[in-house]
C-alpha cells in the first residue's frame, strides 16, 4: 500500500483544514497588535488582545468562513488533547523566558532574535506535521525577522522598538499573503447552500 | 505441505477481504474517516472529490454495514451531515489493511 498511505491522507486532513489563509491573517495581526507591548510594557493589554484573536476570534473565522465552504472535520482528540498538553507546557515556558528578557534591560537585546526563533520553531513543528513546502518559507521568514531586530539594535535602535518594528513587519508580510491565500479560497470554495449534503437513497 | 497447500494458505487472506471496503470510493472514505474523530458530508465530498450523489450512495452502503454512523444536524439553519467510523468499521478496516498486506506480500 504504496500509494495509499493513510500518513498522508491525515496530512492532507490537516492541510486542508488550514488552506484558507485565516492562520496568516490571525497570527499576523496578533503579532501587529501585541507589538505595541514592547514599545511600553504598561500597555500589556496589546498582549491579551493578540491572545484573543488566536483564542476566540480565530475558531469564529472558520466557524464562518471555513466550514461552509469546505467543510467540518475535528481531527483525532486522543491525539490532540496530548499534543495540547504538551504545547501548552511549552508555551508557558517560552512566555517566562520571554518576559524574563523583556524585564532585564541586559538582557533585552536578545528579544528579536529569540522571537524569530520561537515563531520559526513552531511553524518547524507544523511543517514537520504538514511537510508543506510552503512552511519552509515561513519558518525562514520568522528566522529573518530575529535578523532584522538584531541588525536594528546594532544600528543603535531600542531593542523594544526593534521588537515592535520586527512584529509590525511580520504582521505587514503575514497579512496579505493570508489575504491572497483567502481570496483564493474563497474562489475555488463558494459557499454551501446545504444542498451539498447527504442524501439517504 | 506441497507447494499447492502452501499457495493456498498465503492467500488465504484474499478470500477474507471486505468486499464493501474493497470497493475504491468506499475505500477512501473510510480512509479519510480513519484519521478523523468526525467529518462532515461537505468535508468529506471535498476531500474524496466524489460528487454529492455517488458519496451519498457509497456512505448508505458503509452505513448498512455498521462501520459508519450517520448524525443529522442543523448548524445555523443549514443541514449538516456528521459522520464517524464506528468500532466495528474500525475494526473491518483494520483487518482489511492487514488482508490486503498480507495477499500483496504473497504475491511479491
């Protein structure tokens, strides 16, 4: 079974459920959005703001925009409530670092690039489970962007405004290739009137 | 054991399969169904590229088998249809990969 591999049809699974863009149009407007964190720390509502988006804002996305069009598939919960544990332990770690070096203006300098360097790390993981090659192109984005803060702050920049302009400039990227991505979509998807259902013979 | 007795043992299997897994489209669906918790008609018409009317006749076959369920709910007045492999459709599905491995491995 060569050419059938079920490995591949859960790729394709999970692909298909993240061909219409909103991931690039909602991890860059978070970014856009939390950026104004490093700017001043005491406007950290930009943070929980940029959570909000990837928490609630996103599943009404696809509730709206995505599963009347493609379709609804909830993928393998066994599966993913291990996966989510073990993200969100991550998560928490990566936040405390990051704060960690926020907080300690020696340190701050390191921003840029470890920012580029966790976004990279989770496309990785999702390329790793995808193997879209268009991924590869994000991960070397989120790399490029840890670059452009560093060469900033070596040009005497801030390193929070680096951090701002690094966020703003992905977000500036993100956004209209998810908007490209999304038109596309919603081309090659036009809505279900529901008469694209079962019908018991 | 001559050699007749053991070409008749290693295809064995052949015999065992599932013919109504067998079938390509059916094939595919359950597939598709196998690395799912659940999907619905739409997802899966997308996914196979089966039109409306073949999708739903090979999806009352897998049904009559037991190795699917079929939920029919409303999401914003709109008819959606959820399905979901069964245990007894995880099971024939299972068997069948283990079959159709076993026929081809005889046959290489």
């Amino acid at each position: 079974m060569t050419e059938f591999n079920l490995t591949d049809i859960e790729k394709n699974t999970r692909m298909a459920l993240h061909k219409d863009g909103l991931d690039e149009i909602l991890v860059g407007l978070s970014l856009g959005i939390m950026a104004v964190f490093f700017l001043d720390f005491r406007l950290s509502i930009a943070l929980v703001a940029g959570c909000i988006i990837q928490i609630l804002v996103k599943p009404a996305c696809r509730r709206r925009i995505t599963f009347p069009r493609l379709g609804y598939a909830k993928l393998n919960e066994a599966r993913d409530q291990l996966t989510g544990s073990v993200i969100l332990a991550i998560a928490a770690g990566i936040v405390a670092v990051g704060l960690g070096l926020f907080f300690v203006s020696a340190l701050r300098w390191l921003l840029p690039p470890y920012l580029g360097i966790v976004l990279a790390g989770i496309t990785f993981i999702q390329v790793r489970r995808n193997a879209h090659v268009y991924d590869y192109f994000v991960v070397g984005l989120f790399l490029t962007s840890g670059l452009l803060g560093l060469l900033l702050i070596s040009l005497g920049c801030n390193p929070g405004l680096a951090t701002a302009v690094q966020g703003w400039a992905l977000a500036g990227l993100l956004i209209p290739v998810g908007a490209v991505r999304l038109g596309l979509f919603l081309r090659k998807y036009p809505i279900s009137t529901g008469e694209a259902d079962f019908d018991k013979e | 054991m001559t050699r007749n007795e053991i070409d008749k043992e290693s295809l064995q299997p052949l015999s065992e399969i599932d013919r109504v897994i067998h079938e390509p489209a059916r094939l595919l669906i359950l597939a598709y169904l196998s690395v799912v918790e659940s999907a619905d008609f739409l997802f899966l018409m997308n996914q196979t590229s089966l039109t409306r009317g073949n999708l739903s006749s090979h999806l009352s076959k897998l049904e009559a088998a037991g190795y699917i369920e079929i939920k029919k709910e409303f999401v914003d007045k709109i008819p959606r249809t959820l399905l979901r492999l069964t245990e007894k459709g995880t099971e024939a599905f299972q068997v069948y990969q283990s079959n159709m491995k076993q026929v081809l491995e005889s046959l290489s």
